[in-house]
C-alpha cells in the first residue's frame, strides 16, 4: 500500500518506462524543457472548448492505495471520456491511461446515462483519429497488478536499471540522464 497518491501520468509513465516514473516520483522533472512536452500541452489546451476541459478523479484502490487522475475532458451527457495526445508511439499505454481513469470513476460507483459505464476515446487532433478505449473485467484485474507493480517500484530506494534503449527513448526528456 502507497501513503501518496498514484496519479494516471506516473501510471502511463510506469508503463512506458518505469526508470521515468521511478525518477518523476523522485521530484526529477525534465520535461520542463521538452519541446514535445510544450507541443503535447499547446494541443491540449487549443483542442477543445474550455466548458469540456479537465475533470479531477479520486479514488482508492482496493488495496487501499490513494488514487488520482485528470481527464483532459468529459462529455457527461454522452458518457465518454476523453483523452488527448499527440502522437501512438505509445498507444498501449494510452489504452492504459484511460482505463485507469475509467477504473477510478467505476470505484467511486458513477456511471454514465442510463446507468451504463462510461467509455473512453483517445483523441489525435494532429492525425485527425481517435479511438474507443473500454474497461472490461479482466482489464480491471490488470490494473490491480499493474498498481501492485507501480507502488513496489514507487518504494524502491533506488531507480530500476535503464531500458535497453528504444526508439522513442530519443524523444524522452530523461533521454539525456539515461543515456547521455
């Protein structure tokens, strides 16, 4: 169990690269200079009206780990949550992302109209697609183990040896630190 919160960004982070989650949580922060980053966040803010904007979560797991998520947006008469990002060089971990935000609105008991359970949609505004992303049982099953795996990480006293090198590591803030 984690006394601090896990949010839906260290958890994608997590998926993506545990080294860049465990050093996030460290309070190292290198995107501050990221072009990607500044690119990603111009998207987000540009994309859509301000009414649809970010939705705040909370949740806690059972286990009893403190949960946390910002949706990028929520159309609440539709029952869909949205997500925005830039590229799928990572749209495994997308899929994760917006299931763990699922996840949480599933644990707080808030569904969508006529009581069905709210869907996801990742948004690409630069490639013009999107794509549904549900959350079935067994998918909830995994987000428990994945949570498992994120908070013993989160605990380690040191960072998990670097990834064999990938080729979305050069678009990485941490690249540098990492490799350099």
């Amino acid at each position: 169990m984690s006394s601090s919160l896990i949010g839906g960004m260290i958890f994608s982070y997590f998926l993506i690269c545990p080294r860049k989650a465990w050093l996030v949580r460290q309070g190292i922060w290198m995107e501050q200079e990221s072009e990607d980053v500044a690119l990603g966040r111009l998207l987000d803010e540009t994309s859509y009206s301000r009414s649809e904007k970010h939705l705040d979560l909370y949740a806690t797991a059972p286990d009893g780990t403190p949960l946390t998520g910002r949706i990028d947006r929520a159309v609440l008469k539709e029952g869909v949550l949205h997500e925005t990002k830039k590229g799928r060089s990572c749209s495994d971990a997308h899929q994760w992302q917006v299931r763990f935000y699922l996840w949480l609105l599933k644990l707080n008991g808030v569904s969508g109209p006529g009581g069905t359970p709210f869907r996801g949609q990742i948004d690409y505004p630069a490639l013009r697609r999107s794509e549904p992303v549900d959350l079935m049982d067994a998918q909830e099953q995994e987000l428990i183990r994945q949570l498992e795996g994120l908070t013993a990480l989160l605990a380690a006293d040191h960072p998990p040896p670097r990834i064999e090198k990938r080729s979305f590591c050069k678009k990485c803030a941490f690249e540098e630190l990492c490799y350099g």
